[in-house]
C-alpha cells in the first residue's frame, strides 16, 4: 500500500469521526502540517509508530484481526470503573448527543473527558454518528463544551473547532 492510499484512508476516518486535521494532530502528537501532508500523499517519512498512532486515534487500527469492534461496549467499561451507579449504552449515547451531564453520572463523564484514550472516543463516536446518522462534529462539540465547562486539564478539548 502506497502513502498516499494510507492518506486517503485516514482522510476518510478523520473526515467519519468529525475531527478537523488540528484537533487529531493535537490527539496524535504530531504537526497539522503532518496531517495536510500524509491526507495528500506527500508525507516523507512519517515512521509505522506515528502512523499506527494516528490511525489508532481513528479507531481505525493498522495492525487489527480484522473484527469489528464495539467501541461504545469497550468505552463503558472503560468510564464505568470504581463507581456505583453503572452508565449504560443508552446514557452514554444520550450524553454524547446531547452534552448534558445526567445526576449521578459526573464521575463517569469526567473520566471519559480527561482519560479515556481518544481512540476510545473517535470510535464511539463514529459508531454513534452511524447508528444515529448524527453529524459526528456535533459530538465533538459537545464533549469539548462539557471539557470547558468542567474546567478539563486535557489540552485535546481546546483544538476542537
């Protein structure tokens, strides 16, 4: 496969989880420039660790056996840890479309805010975006409305348009 094939691909996964090229280069560790580049297939040598990072940032893995994996499944278990009251797929779901904060799911939303992996994330969102046929930026701006308003250190939240 050719750079500018594996551009075309992260173009389609960014473009699919509603990220602008600023926001996954923040999440990515790498320069917008890289992005604009490696989307036009003319990036030098990016290095399989980078590219792995950013098409893992996706939650379009390089390196996957090929299955489809439940993201909004994998997320829960990831914020529900250590707390009481469990967020089902239906409140993540209904938090995500919406930005608003559900009583008793505070601890839930600020872990899925300030340490879930953005993988995590782009990938619940893309599967919520498609099942809801939701623009996925909405998402994204909800989440990065309820960063600012909890006051989040993730510095992730602020390149998200």
């Amino acid at each position: 496969m050719d750079i500018l094939t594996i551009g075309t691909i992260i173009k389609k996964a960014r473009v699919a989880c509603g990220l602008s090229q600023k926001a996954l280069a923040e999440a990515s560790h790498v320069s917008r420039v890289t992005i604009v580049n490696l989307e036009k297939g003319k990036v030098g040598d990016i290095g399989a660790i980078k590219l792995s990072e950013i098409a893992e940032t996706l939650g379009t893995p390089m390196f996957s056996t090929g299955e489809k994996m439940d993201f909004v499944k994998i997320t829960l278990s990831n914020i529900n840890t250590s707390y009481k009251n469990s967020m089902s797929a239906s409140d993540l779901e209904k938090f995500m479309l919406s930005g608003k904060i559900q009583p008793g799911f505070e601890g839930q939303v600020m872990h899925l805010i300030d340490e879930t992996p953005t993988s995590l994330v782009a990938g619940a969102i893309k599967q919520l975006s498609a099942k809801r046929n939701v623009n996925a930026k909405s998402v994204w701006k909800n989440l990065a409305h309820v960063a600012t308003e909890i006051k989040s250190p993730n510095k992730f939240w602020s390149a998200i348009g």
